[in-house]
C-alpha cells in the first residue's frame, strides 16, 4: 500500500513547539530527488514500460512527492482506493474522503505488473517511476455516487470520472527526480516543507490558511480579518490546479490576491502562496481533503465558508462545515473555522452575515455570476462595497482580453 499506517498524533501534544503534525502522524512525505541521485533515476527508468500524467494526476503526483497529500507515498491501490471511496478512510482507517489514484487504459499498461517499477512520463519527458503494488479495476459509477453524490455528467468532477470510466487503476510508491507542475507563479510557489519553515521563522504559533478559487471580494475580505483577529498568521492559500473552464484563471486570481493583501493587510502577519491542486468539486469531501492537505502545510486552522469546494446544486449550502461535525477525535489536528455567507448591507453600512445583520434582504447587496460579467463587459467598475477598486480593474482588464481574444 501506498500509505503510513501511523495513528495521528495528539493536537495538543504538537502545539507545544508549535508545529501542527503532518497527517496521518508520521513525518512528511519525501518523495522527490535531485542531482546524482535524481539523474541516476531517471537513467535507471528509461528502459522501464511507460504511464502517462495528465495534468491532474501530474499535480498530485508533486503534492504526494513533496507531503501535502501525506500520509500518501503514491497513488492508491486497490485497498486504499475502496476504503476511500465507500469510508471516507485508508485501509489503515487514516482519514482521506477522496482517492488519488493513477489510471490509464489497459491497452498502454503492457508490461506493468505488481512488483515491478514503471516509469512515470509527463509531456512526453520521464518524471519518475511508481513502485507498482497494485492493478486493479476502479469503480466509477460507486465512486461517483459516494464521493460526489452524483452520476450526473452535468457535474465537472463527475464528467472527468465517466471520461476516464473504462481505464485501470496503477497503485503503489512514486519517486520523482522532476517536478511535475509549472513554476507559474515563483514568488508564491512553496512546497509544504518551505511553508513550515516559514511559519516557524515567522513565528506564528498558530496560522489560518484561507482556500479559494475566485477572485477575493469584500465578503471573502470580511472572513480573512475575522480569521486574522484570533491567530498569528493568515495564509492565502488559493488552488491554482485545473478548474473548469468558465472559472477566472489562477493568473487573473493570483493578481487580484496580491493587490488585496499588499493594500489592506499587514505584511508581517500575512502570506500568499499558491495550492498546485486540481478541483474535484465535490463539496463536502473535498473541503476535508483540502482541509487534510492544509493541514500538511502547517496550518493550524482553516477557513469553511458557504459550499466549499461545491458547484451547481449538488450540495447544501453548509453541507461541507457539516462534514467536519462527522469526524471522529483525533481524524484532523488542523480547526475548522466556520463562517455563514456573508454580504455588505447598506443597512448596516458594512459587511455581514446572517448571525451578525438585522436587515431585510433587500438591503444585502448580493450580484450574481451573471450580473458580474454584465458589468465587467460594459467596462464599468463593480460597486466598491462588492469589491476593491484594484480588483475591478483587474477583473475589466482580463475580461476585455477574454473578448477581444
């Protein structure tokens, strides 16, 4: 199997020197070579039979090498893919809601074998190489129907599933003596181990990381102070892997991420790197993975808002805080930290939410997905009590490029 089957240790015990513990109790997961040794690898592989990455499975596979996927060393087999799917769990009974596994059709999968070393290709270049401990067939209608609660092909996550439906699975240990992501954004890319550096050096005992895949509006700049006010640090952590189509890119997010925290919050207390994840969108299992991976990073808390990781209306609107309420002790050593949606209301003359705001809808500002690309393409700027000027203009500027593209 490709997992540690260490019991997660004590939350309370690891506060102590301030480290939050890598999940899954053991120490993070290493899994990627450099100089001689990664050379020497990737000579070793050349002669090996082939598996292909596709660009999600090229993102896991980095995360698994430098420990954000911990206690993963590899892509699930056949054990740890049906314990995921049906329990939320590894065989070991670690809590992982969503397998990463590695399929290809069976047709290309000619000479790997349980037992043997194959090599792992990404644009046609030798990566690394999987340990193969398992072939297996995977089952997309079951995990279809678990993880994201849902056969409907309308949903992203479950259009990628059917689309890789008839391929098999490849579980077992990965070594890479490549990185498997692109540097898109140096100044914000770190691995999970550099981050816990960072927070040490900083010396935030505790730290709230914040996960998105949408530009930050004053709602999202509402939580994020909230958050800031009970921890040391705040990390914007925003997912930068694949996402559907009618997503606004990570290059457009990342720069409108770096205008808010550069105008509107201290330097010494806030950081901005970047989640190479690819999105499953799906919802409530989803927010624990993310939660899982955060927590791997060194994070002590995370942000929970409205639908986390969801899309259309698959999931109910705080279906993912719920989830966390399921968790057995000791499953997390990272804290949820819920928020209600929240909108400006000129009633109150501020940003607020449910619990906070006594007003009648009417006087909530709230634009849909619609209303905000109407306004984008007339060129005028979304209101300021929706959004920071700097925000608008960028979100103009990428929308115009889109058009006249």
């Amino acid at each position: 199997m490709a997992t540690a089957t260490n019991l997660p240790a004590s939350p309370s015990l690891s506060r102590v020197h301030g480290d939050v513990p890598v999940h899954g109790g053991g120490p993070l997961v290493s899994r990627l070579l450099e100089g001689a040794a990664a050379d020497d690898l990737l000579a070793s592989a050349r002669g090996l039979p082939r598996i292909a990455l596709d660009a999600r499975t090229a993102a896991d596979a980095e995360l698994i090498a430098t420990g954000g996927l911990s206690p993963l060393t590899g892509f699930m087999g056949r054990d740890d893919y049906r314990a995921s799917v049906h329990d939320r769990r590894l065989a070991s009974g670690t809590l992982f809601p969503i397998p990463v596994t590695l399929t290809a059709p069976r047709s290309e999968l000619a000479g790997v074998a349980e037992g043997k070393r194959a090599a792992l290709v990404h644009e046609g270049e030798i990566v690394g190489v999987i340990d193969v401990s398992s072939v297996f067939e995977v089952d997309r209608d079951a995990e279809a129907s678990e993880v994201y609660r849902t056969k409907d092909a309308a949903h992203p996550g479950v259009a990628w599933l059917f689309s890789h439906k008839d391929e098999v699975g490849v579980g077992g240990a990965i070594t890479l003596a490549r990185r498997t992501v692109p540097r898109a954004f140096p100044a914000h890319t770190r691995d999970p181990a550099e981050v816990r550096a960072l927070i040490r050096e900083r010396g935030w005992r505790t730290t709230v990381a914040f996960q998105t895949r949408n530009p930050i509006h004053r709602a999202h700049e509402y939580l994020l102070r909230c958050a800031l006010e009970t921890v040391d640090g705040l990390v914007v952590h925003p997912l930068v892997g694949e996402t559907k189509s009618d997503d606004v890119p990570a290059a457009v997010r990342v720069r409108c991420y770096e205008a808010i925290l550069d105008g509107y919050f201290p330097p010494s207390r806030t950081l901005l790197t970047v989640f190479p994840f690819a999105m499953r969108y799906a919802g409530p299992r989803e927010a624990l993975l993310h939660a899982i991976a955060r927590q791997n990073y060194g994070f002590s808390h995370f942000i929970v808002g409205r639908d986390h990781a969801g899309v259309g209306n698959y999931y109910g609107t705080y279906d993912a805080q719920l989830a966390f309420d399921e968790l057995s002790p000791g499953d997390l050593a990272i804290t949820p930290v819920k928020f209600e949606h929240s909108f400006y209301c000129k009633g109150c003359g501020q940003v607020a939410s449910p619990k906070t705001c006594p007003h009648e809808a009417g006087e909530r500002l709230t634009l849909s997905g619609t209303r905000v690309r109407e306004i984008l393409a007339s060129g005028e700027p979304l209101p300021a009590e929706y959004t920071r000027p700097e925000v608008s203009r960028i979100l103009i500027e990428a929308y115009r490029a889109k058009e006249s593209s």
